[in-house]
C-alpha cells in the first residue's frame, strides 16, 4: 500500500521481474489503446501511446515515484481501472 492522495485500490506498478518469462523482465503486447499485459505471465499495466501523455506521466515520474505516478494516472482512467480490474480476475482465476 502506497500512501497518498488516492487509494491504489489493488492497482500497483508491477513488480519488474516476471516468474514465467525467460528473461526474468516482463514482455508487454498491446490489449488494446494504452493498455498492455505480459505475454508470460498476463499482467496488465497502462502505458502511455501518446506522446503527450508520456511526457506527463515522465514527470509524473521524476516528481512521485513509479508507484505514486501509475497510482494516479490509472485514478484519473476510470475504463483503464475497470480493463485492468478485468484482465486481473481472467489471470487469477
Ligand atoms: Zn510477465
């Protein structure tokens, strides 16, 4: 749990290191728009497409931290949230 302004609600930053992939580092292929998921170990996470929104999120970065940075953005994408939401209860199950 990060503390700050919102609640994570579940949704963090991945952990860098993947347990299926070979190379032991995620290997991300678009779902669809700015939402991606490994192709070992399914984990979804929102990445910026737009240029526009990865210089923000840049600074986002430098000023917060990953976490605190990828909390908020997902906090402000409501449909991101509910996609990702989606996608981790098919890989949990
Ligand atoms: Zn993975």
């Amino acid at each position: 749990m990060v503390a700050g302004k919102y609640s994570n609600n579940g949704i963090a930053y991945p952990n860098p290191h993947c347990d299926k992939s070979p190379t032991s580092a995620h290997h991300y292929i678009v779902v669809e728009k700015d939402i991606w998921e490994c192709k070992y170990c399914h984990i979804p996470i929102w990445a910026p497409v737009y240029l526009s929104d990865s210089e923000k999120f840049a600074t986002q970065i430098r000023f917060k931290g990953i976490q605190r940075a990828y909390i908020e953005a997902v906090h402000h994408r409501p449909e991101v949230r509910k996609k990702i939401r989606a996608l981790e209860s098919i890989r949990n199950d």
